[in-house]
C-alpha cells in the first residue's frame, strides 16, 4: 500500500503529505495505544509523544 505522491526526486510530497506526528499517532492507534494519554518526563515536564499540536490519526491509511 502506498499513500501520498512525492515529486520525481522524491524531496517533496505532492498529494496526501503526512506530518511526523501524525505519522506517529496513526502507528500507535494501529498498535492499541491511546496517543493522548502517552507521555514522558523531559527537562522536568511530561511531554506528549505525537507532540504538542493536536495530532490526527489518517483514517485513509486505517480503511
């Protein structure tokens, strides 16, 4: 399965481009985890895994 289109070099995506945090959440939603509710201790707070921006999980790449 493929999802999105890059550029002939492959730099830059054309179609569908996925944010690194976004990428994240969708691996740990198919692998049973609630990315929300994931965090670790950095420099004396918690830190979210997929980030500080609200991540979306890509429903294409589910179906």
């Amino acid at each position: 399965m493929s999802y999105g289109e890059t550029l002939p070099m492959g730099y830059l995506s054309m179609t569908n481009p996925v944010g690194l945090h976004d990428f994240h959440a969708t691996l740990l939603r198919l692998v049973g985890f609630d990315h929300h509710k994931l965090s670790k201790p950095f420099r004396g707070l918690n830190q979210k895994l997929t980030g500080v921006k609200e991540s979306k999980i890509l429903k294409d790449v589910l179906s």
